[in-house]
C-alpha cells in the first residue's frame, strides 16, 4: 500500500501556455498575411499601431492598408471619375425636361397623313387571297398575308 497518488496536472498553467502560444501564432500570421506590394501601377503597404480594444480592454495591434497609385494611373483614374460625374451631371440636368416631355403624349399630327403617297399599284398583290385587289387600311392583319 505505499503507492501515493499522482500530482494533479496543473490545467490552468497548460491552458495559459497554449493561449499564449495561439496569440502568438496570430500575430505571426497577421505579418506574414500583410506583406508590402508594389507593382507599375502603385503600391500597397501597411502601418500598425498598438491600441486597446474598446470591447476588451487588451491591447491588440491595429492594420492600416494604404493604395497609392502611381501618378499616371492617378492622373487616368481622375480623368474617368470626372468624366463619369460629367455624364452623370448633364443626365441629372436633363430629368426635368425628360419628365416634362413624357408629361404628355406624343403628337402625331405634325407628321401628316401617315397613308399620303402610298398607291396599290406599288405594292405586290400576288400574295393575297383571290379577289384582292387593293388594300384598305385595317382591312387585313399580317398574319393573314
């Protein structure tokens, strides 16, 4: 009978290590996820700072991305972004004539007769049905030819 029992593990230590071996690892990882870019046309980098989390109250580390574009890709994203607001500008400033216009409906009249001019002798009739000699208007539909 001289057999003791053994220590009990101390959890709260094991569970302290392997948080601060998880933050860690985060960390780790939130550096190696951000690496600086730069290509032709800009570049992309990131600024840290340490703050504390308003929900928390722990200090953490806080990314700022940056774009910057090189000054001709500026210079031709500022020409598209004004043309753009151009063509949005003149539309805005045509709406009130557009509704004014479509207030009322359209006036046929100042076309004249829509059927002045035409002549059966120029239409080819040896489409149509036996007896046919002229076309009335509304008399067949197309359907029917």
């Amino acid at each position: 009978m001289g057999k003791s029992a053994p220590a009990v593990p101390d959890y709260r230590g094991a569970a302290e290590e392997t948080a601060q071996a998880s933050r860690e690892a985060t960390n780790q990882q939130n550096y190696a996820n951000r690496p600086d870019q730069f290509s032709p046309f800009g570049s992309l980098t990131y600024d840290t700072e340490a703050v504390i989390d308003p929900a928390t109250g722990q200090k953490v580390t806080k990314y700022t991305q940056n774009q910057n574009l090189n000054p001709e890709s500026q210079a031709a994203l500022d020409s598209q972004l004004a043309l753009t607001r151009g063509r949005s500008d003149l539309g805005g400033a045509l709406m009130p004539r557009v509704a004014e216009d479509y207030a009322q409906g359209m006036d046929f009249s100042k076309y004249g007769d829509p059927n002045m001019g035409v002549s059966s002798e120029a239409i080819d009739m040896s489409g149509m049905p036996k007896g046919v000699s002229s076309l009335q208007a509304g008399q067949y539909n197309s359907p029917e030819f």
